[in-house]
C-alpha cells in the first residue's frame, strides 16, 4: 500500500478567499454570516447566509467562460488553482495519465436551473429558449470534468454525492485511489453555491436553518443549549493529495499525511442522525482502524456540528461513547464561523485540520453561551478564539442526508 501525502491547499470560503486568509479568520473567531445580498431575502424566514464577500467572476474567468460555468464550477477551479499553485506541481514533468481528479458538490449547479427555468416560466414566448449551456451547467459532475480538461489530467475523474458528506467522501476515495496504486496525483475537495431561494425556501420548510435575523453574526452556535438551526454556507476547497514517493521525489512541500478514512450509514431516517450517534461512532472507528493508532493518538476532532438541536447532541454521544470524557481531546465546530457548505463542508474542515497539524493549533467554536452541560467538563472547546495545541492527529467527521457518514483522519508528517 503506498502512503499519502497532502501536498496543495485552496480555499474560497464566507470568511477567506484563500488558504491562509481562511486560517487566520478561522482562528479569530470572525464569523462569515450576514443578511443576503445576492436576492431579496426579506419574503424568507432565514434572511441571512454566509455569502462569499468580494466574489466577483470577472477577476478570474472570461466572459465566454463565465456564461459555460455556474458558479459551483468556478468556485472549484478557482481553489484548485490556488492548490496547484501552493503544491508547486509542474504538469509538465508528470504522468498526466495517472493524475485525476475527484471532486464533489451535493447539488452542483442548482443557481443555473433556477435561474433558466425562472426565466422560462417568465417569459411570454410559445417557444421555450434555454440556453445551451443549461446542461452542462447543471450537471454535478461537471466541476470535476472541467478540471480535468483545464490542467490535461486524464486519470480517474468522477464527482462523489453523498449530501453533507460529499466531499469528505471524495477526499476518502482519492486517498483509495493512490494508496491502491493507481494514481500518483489526485485532486479533491468539493464546491457549492447554493444560496437560491428554493434552497433558502426548502431547508426552512424542513426548520433546519437559524431564524436569528436580528444577529446572523452569532446564529451558528453548535453545542450552545439555545442553538436553533444551522446557517448556509458556500464556496469551495481543494487538496492535492500525492503518493508520498512521488512528492518526495520532487521535493515537494508536505503538509501532513492522510492515514485513515470511514464510511458508513446511519440507516435511521431521511435527515436526522441516529439519536445515540451509531453511524458516527462506526465511520470514525473505521478511520481509525485503518490507520492502526488508538482514541487515546486523538488530538482534535473537527465535528460535523450544524448546530441543530438534534445533531449536535447525538455526536458528541458519540465522541463520548467511542472516546470517552476526556479533557486533552479538543473539539471545535468550525461552521459556527463559516456557515455549513453542504457538499463542499468537508473539503474547507479537512483544510482546517491539516492546518491544525502545520500550525499546531486548534481553531475555536465561535457563538457559544452556554455548552450543553452534560458535556462541558467532557472535552476541551476552545471558544471564541483559536488556541496553541500540540496536534499530531485531526479527524474531520462530515454527515448528510439520507445517513451518510464519512470520517477522514490526518496525521502529522
């Protein structure tokens, strides 16, 4: 089995449009959320997400390539260039046939077809016009296809869909993928944008979003007692994951190792997690098998925390039910600041735990009052701030609907 190695990083998040701007914000506590800007909020129960600020297409594509992707595509080529870049990668030295991609996106681009069937239902023509571009905009593997094209890279390429799980889901079978020989070089991560209406209109019908429109700033609070809901997110991260002899080769920089990953289902309910965290407690037992180190080796858990008042809870029964109450592991929920980027969550949290390790620190949750008392004294929380820690190993956990649980476990290199 070959041994896998991170290598790039790129971030386009509601609080950093680039890796290290994500971190530092991150480590401030700065929270992302705002009233929305991009439509007229005002008809919505929630009328606030975690927008991009300052996105604007133009500074990065040209008009023709603006009108062929919806903005989930761009998100993602806009962090994959940044990853390839910090990876100092040269495609011209490599094996392009054994370079890939594996991205992912739980609704792909779903802002383009509810704007061209909007537009239709508008317009007051007999003959329905769409454009051209309708299709290859909407289709949620189509990020993964661009990329590919865009840099030549003619190994596997496909997009994984496993809702709030995707991207950690894609991060797990790229590391499949190298480990079992069969890429040297893959790029994973995953992008949404996906603050519409109909997304605003429907996770409200299902009462999953924070109604706080007076303070959205302090809306996300997992773990508070008082948390009512969680906080639309969007943008996109990147990893450049690499078979360790091929980055040592080329002297590449290496920012930690990926040692383990765990999938599994909770095979409870169409949204909600198991309430005793069953599924939970199986994907991060996986990852932790595979990479042969023991809960006590532990020394940060970047929680899946929408902050929901079922959610919340039953992963920490979870935590504790596998790890135990112990003060020395540290847990924050980092969507507290970021908003929860559905698909693309995993990919911007796995960024955070591999900086974690780099920078030996641990980033806080943001919006906490009041901890949910019967785990308070349980673990460390860093609050409102980030704090100094030492960090050998980071397990970033990720759910979705329809029970999908996927855990991916880094280590120090």
């Amino acid at each position: 089995m070959k041994r896998v190695v991170i290598t790039g990083l790129g971030a386009l998040t509601p609080i950093g449009s680039n890796t290290n701007e994500f971190w530092e914000n991150s480590m401030k506590g700065l929270s992302g959320a705002e009233r929305i800007s991009s439509f007229d909020p005002t008809p919505f129960k929630t009328q606030f997400a975690c927008e991009l600020k300052n996105y604007n297409p133009s500074d990065h594509f040209d008009r023709k390539e603006i009108k062929t992707y919806d903005k989930f595509t761009q998100y993602a080529l806009v962090a994959t260039r940044e990853a390839l870049e910090d990876s100092q990668l040269d495609l011209s030295t490599i094996n392009l046939d054994r370079a890939g991609v594996i991205w992912g996106s739980g609704n792909g681009g779903i802002q383009s077809f509810e704007q061209q069937l909007k537009e239709y239902y508008e317009s007051d023509t007999q003959t329905p016009r769409f454009s051209p571009f309708f299709i290859p905009r909407i289709l949620v593997d189509i990020a993964a296809g661009i990329i590919s094209m865009k840099y030549g890279l003619r190994g596997v390429n496909y997009c994984t869909v496993s809702a709030c799980a995707t991207s950690t889901t894609a991060i797990i079978d790229a590391f499949n993928y190298i480990k079992w020989n069969k890429a040297d070089i893959i790029i994973t991560g995953g992008s949404e944008a996906a603050i519409i209406p109909s997304t605003i209109a429907g996770f409200g019908a299902a009462k999953a979003l924070s109604t706080r429109n007076e303070s959205p700033e302090r809306a996300s609070r997992p773990f508070d007692i008082e948390r009512d809901g969680f906080v639309m997110g969007e943008g996109a991260g990147a990893l450049i994951l690499e078979d360790y002899e091929h980055a040592k080769k080329r002297g590449a920089k290496i920012y930690a190792e990926v040692v383990g990953g765990g999938m599994a289902a909770d095979a409870y309910h169409l949204t909600a997690t198991h309430p005793e965290g069953r599924g939970a407690i199986l994907g991060m037992s996986l990852a932790l098998e595979e990479a042969g180190v023991s809960v006590d080796d532990i020394d940060y858990l970047n929680l899946h925390a929408t902050s929901t008042p079922l959610g919340d809870i039953s992963e920490l029964k979870a935590v504790e039910k596998l790890f135990g109450r112990r003060k020395s592991l540290s847990i924050s929920g980092t969507k507290s600041m970021t908003g929860h980027l559905l698909g693309a969550a995993g990919a911007i949290e796995a960024i955070l735990c591999v900086k974690a390790i780099e920078k030996q620190a641990i980033p806080p949750t943001i919006n906490v009052e009041n901890l949910e008392p019967d785990f308070a004294d349980a673990f460390d929380f860093p609050l409102k701030v980030g704090e100094s820690k030492k960090v050998n190993y980071a397990l970033s956990n990720t759910f979705g609907f329809g029970g999908h649980i996927a855990s991916a476990l880094f280590a120090k290199y």
